[in-house]
C-alpha cells in the first residue's frame, strides 16, 4: 500500500512541475496585450495556481 501512496504522490508532484513550467504560457499573453484589466479574477487565478504548482512541483526530479 505505501508504494501506491508513493506513486501518487510522485504522480502529483510530476503534474505540478509540468504545469508549474507551462502555466506562463496562459498568462503572459494576458499580459503583453494588456487585457489583464477585463480578466483581472482569471489573471490572479492563474497567478495562484501557478504559486500551488510550484511549492507541490518543487521536488521533482530530485528523488532517488
């Protein structure tokens, strides 16, 4: 069982670098066309799940 748990788990942290890495991708735009005045809630949104992605995909790559 703790070797499903830690597939999860490394699962989840995999999901969370990747996104961490392309979530700019979604934003930026918002920003270089400076539309992020009509969609300021999508843009802080995307700004925090962007944060979340980070902290969880923190770790990955580095295990052993």
């Amino acid at each position: 069982m703790g070797t499903l748990a830690g597939g999860v788990a490394k699962s989840v942290r995999l999901l969370a670098f990747w996104l961490a890495t392309f979530l700019p991708v979604t934003y930026l735009p918002l920003v270089a066309t400076d539309a992020v005045g009509d969609h300021a809630a999508a843009f802080v949104g995307l700004l925090a799940l962007h944060a979340v992605t980070i902290l969880v995909g923190h770790g990955y790559g580095s295990e052993n």
